[in-house]
C-alpha cells in the first residue's frame, strides 16, 4: 500500500470539440501525500478544473492513469472517499441547512457502506452555523453557503477534500475568514485537501504544495514544496515570509505567461 | 406589512365593470333576451339555484376527474420522457401532434367510444390539461445544473435518487405554473363536451338557454362555470403557496 492519496501518471485529458482536439492538460505527473493540503494554481483555463474532475471521476482520463489510494478513481468514489465543494455552493434550496448536510447520507448507498458518519448537526457547528440549522439556503449570504457546502462535504468523513474555487465568488475579508477555518478544519480533521484556486494570497496562506500550472496547452509548471518555510503549514498573512512566498508564485505566472 | 385594504382594489375594478354594463343596457335600450341587467343575473342565480348546482356536479366532477388523470398521465409521460431518450424521441413528436387535434373534433370520437358518460368528458378534460403539464414537467426535471448533477455523481448517486432527490423537487414549481393552466382549461373541456353531447351538466344547460333565449340563466350558467374554475384555481395557489416555500438564489 502506498502512503499517497493520489498518484497521477503521465495523464492528459483531451476534448473533442467542433474546432477539433483541444488539450486541456498534458503529461500531468503528480504524487499527493495523504493529508497533504495541495493547492493547484493557474491562470483560467489551464486545466485546473478539469484535472479535479479526472481526481474525483468525474471525467476519464484521455491519457495515462490516475489512481487514488492505490486503486481506481471510481472504486474509491463508489467507497465515498471523495468529497467535491464546488465554486457555487450547489445547495439544493428545497432542503434547510441541516437537511443539506444530511444529503451525502441518503445516497450512493451510504447505509451499505458500513462506514462511520459525522454526525450532520455537529458538522453544521463545525462550519459556525450553529443556530443556522432550519434556514433555507436563499436566508444564507455566499459566505454562509460555500459554509454550509464544507460541512455537507465533510459529514462522510472523506479521505480526500476536493475544492474547485470554493471561495472564488466571496469578497476578500470573507475569504480570508474562510480560510482560517478551513486550515483549522483540515487540521482537526487530517484530511487530504486539494484545492483549486486563481488566488495568490489564497495559495500561499492554504498550500503546503503548490502546483503551479500553465495554459495552452494545460500543464505543471513547477510544484513549490513550502514546508520549510512554513512550518506546520502555518503563517502570518502579514509578514515577510508571506509576501516571500506570494511574489516568488507571481513570478513563476509571470514566467508562465511569457512561456 | 401589505395594507388590509388591497382585496378592495379587485373588488373595485369588478363593480366598475359591473355597473358599466348595466348602465350600456339601460342607455342602449337592450332587450333582455339579447343582454340582461346584472341585477337580472343575480335573481336568477338565486331562483335557480337547485337546478344550477344540479347541473354543477356532472361538470366539476369530469373537471376534477379529468384534472386528476390529466396531470398524472402527464407526470408519469414526462419521468419516462426524462430517463428514456427513445422513448421520448419515438413518443413526444407523437404527443405533439395529437396536441393539433382541435378538441372540439375529439369529442365526438370520444362519445362514440364511451357514449354520453362521465368517461367521455374526464377524457376531453385530461386530454386538453395533459399537454402544457408535459412540457412544464418536462423543463422542470431538466432544469438542473450541471454543478448539481455532478454533486450527485460524486456521491454516487444512482439514477433513481437523482431523480427523487433531485429532479422531482425542482420540478415542483413548474408543476404547479402547469397545475393553474389546467385548472381552467380542464372546466373548459368538460364543457365543451357537454356542448357535443351529455344529458346533465353545466355545458348542456348553456347550450340550451340559449336557444331558448333563457338568457339570465344562460348568463348565471356561465358566472357559475367561472366560479367553478375560480375554486379550482385557488385550491392550487393555495397548495403551492403551503408546499414551495423556497426560491432559488
Ligand atoms: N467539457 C468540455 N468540453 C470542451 N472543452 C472543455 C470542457 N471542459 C473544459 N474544457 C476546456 O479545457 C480547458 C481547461 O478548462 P478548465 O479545466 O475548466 O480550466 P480552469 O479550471 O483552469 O479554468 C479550457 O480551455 C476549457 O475551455
Ligand atoms: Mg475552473
């Protein structure tokens, strides 16, 4: 057994559209430790989203393997060991707060899984709802929502946390909020994470991976390891280690761009 | 808060109207057996009040009746429609063009089948609801995004609570804009069946007080058709205001 959630292998993914093939990402090799909290960064349509999707089974890879835990993407989504948040919350506006959270829990088979649950109210505390719990999602701001999403995504207890842009529509001093606790979540939780964003303050606060990609065609330019400069992946989003960090992500863009 | 006067305004604009009529007929010298007074249509509505509720139970009951199996024949068209794209392809154009068929042509098809019974007139009433709730029903289950559908393949969802969890509730809103349409045109079509032929109903006594010149009665046989419609109106604006109380983002 290895000791990596995911390990990609060579993996390319290409769309057939009406002006012929076009490559969303290319030669994507890529090893994500277990609880590691790995944050894919990119210029819009460099293949970020896409490369999620083929992460979670969403969408075949055209090109080489993708394997989670050690096995197939669909084995471990059909096991539950996936959790999506995506950019729009995507709360089903018919069900109140808890009732969304509970979800995850009256599909795919989950009784039959025999696995342990979160319990759905405990997972709404978790998120800062409490007292929140019969809202319906259109009494809920943005922020709220993309909360209630996290605490839907996490009631499974998921191995893995996949997050495209989950934060990219909320305005910045709710994002860094969001941030904060969703460190401390990840923390508390040791679930892996892998999140999907076009923010550099964003990278270098969550990450303690970078993936930095490139686009036309999708690719990795460079993952930045930032351990050693951020110890227990913790930093002050004042200080200079921080801005060492988010300049160093802009010039390797920068490069990118110019590539 | 909404002033408690608001329900004046309708009733206002109803008085109006009501008093323009009556004074038309008094300026214009009509004959009572062309237009009555409204007062005239009010007596009657009193005098004959046994013989309009009489003639009220065959109607609703082919209205109601009809409502029912229209709209469930309809749902249970647009689930299948919504999971077999064959199907759909095969049936739908079928449904189209039997929707040109004008009801009033159907009618008589129908009560040579059935006769004049309750069952020929349940079927023109579900016949002309069943269409606009098709096609609601059908844009309801199809108006769900994409984010939402792969939200439920991630979980694993099988086709089955897609649908349940998914399709279904957010189809409800649809459901009930096709459930008001029906609610009129189902009175509609079981009146237009007694036209044709029946041996009770609201449409037959309207049929025949007007070749009788019965005109009063002709006109409260109509007020009492719309109420009937009214009622069934109502019902649903009331069920969908108790079921759907959430709004999209
Ligand atoms: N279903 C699809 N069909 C065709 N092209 C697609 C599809 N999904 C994504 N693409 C293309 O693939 C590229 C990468 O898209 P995406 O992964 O969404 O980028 P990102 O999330 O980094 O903005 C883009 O050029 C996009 O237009
Ligand atoms: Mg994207």
């Amino acid at each position: 057994m290895t000791s990596n959630a995911f390990t990609l292998d060579d993996v390319g993914v290409t769309f057939e559209t009406p002006d012929g093939p076009l490559i969303a990402v290319q030669d994507v090799k890529m090893d994500v430790e277990k609880g590691r909290f790995v944050v894919l960064i990119g210029p819009s349509g460099c293949g970020k989203s896409t490369l999620l999707r083929v992460l979670s089974d969403l969408l075949p890879a055209s090109k080489g393997t993708a394997r989670v835990f050690g096995g197939s993407g669909a084995q471990a989504r059909k096991e539950r060991r996936l959790s999506f948040v995506f950019q729009d919350a995507t709360l089903l506006p018919w069900r109140s707060v808890l009732e969304n959270v509970r979800l995850p829990l009256q599909v795919g088979r989950w009784s039959r899984l025999k696995r342990e649950a979160n319990d759905p109210a405990e997972m709404v505390r978790l998120v800062g709802l409490e007292g929140r719990e019969n809202a319906l999602p259109h009494e809920l701001s943005g922020g709220q929502r993309q909360r209630v999403a996290i605490a839907r995504a996490l009631v499974t207890r998921p191995d893995v946390l996949l997050m495209d842009e989950p934060f990219g529509a909320l305005d910045e001093i709710t994002r860094d909020r969001l941030n904060d606790e969703l460190l401390r979540i990840w923390r508390e939780t040791g679930t892996t994470i892998v999140f999907v964003t076009h923010s550099l303050s964003e990278a270098a606060f969550l990450g303690q991976t970078v993936v930095v990609m490139a686009a036309k065609p999708g690719r990795i330019l460079d993952v930045i390891e930032l351990d050693a400069r951020k110890p227990g992946n913790e930093i002050d989003r004042t200080g200079e280690a921080f801005f060492g960090i988010t300049s160093d992500l802009r010039h390797l863009l920068e490069r990118a761009d110019a590539a | 808060m909404k002033n408690r006067f608001e329900w004046l305004w309708p009733v206002a604009g109803f008085v109006s109207l009501i008093v323009l009529w009556w004074g038309l007929i008094v300026v214009r010298d009509v004959p009572k057996y062309i237009a009555p007074k409204p007062g005239a249509v009010w007596a009657s509505l009193v005098d004959n009040a046994s013989l309009l509720l009489d003639n009220l139970w065959p109607t609703a009951t082919a209205a109601l009746g009809g409502f029912i199996i229209g709209n469930l024949i309809a749902v249970i068209l647009a689930t299948i429609f919504v999971h077999s794209a064959r199907a759909r392809k095969m049936y739908f154009p079928v449904v189209v063009v039997f929707n040109t068929i004008p009801i009033i042509a159907l009618s008589p098809i129908l009560i040579l089948i059935f006769g004049l019974t309750l069952t020929s007139k349940m079927i023109v009433a579900a016949i002309i609801c069943l269409f606009p709730t098709l096609v609601n029903m059908l844009r309801g289950f199809e108006s769900v995004s994409s984010s939402e559908l792969e939200l439920m393949r991630v979980m694993s969802a099988s086709r089955t609570e897609v649908f349940l969890r998914l399709r279904l509730p957010r189809s409800v809103p649809f459901l009930f804009a096709a459930l008001k349409i029906a609610a009129t045109s189902c009175v509609i079509g079981a009146i237009v069946s007694e036209w044709i032929g029946a041996e009770k109903g609201l449409g037959v006594l309207i049929i025949q007080t007007t070749f009788d010149y019965r005109t009063e009665l002709l006109y409260a046989a109509i007020a009492v058709s719309s109420a009937l419609a009214l009622v069934l109106f109502m019902a649903v604006t009331l069920a969908e205001r108790f079921l759907v109380r959430w709004r999209t983002n």
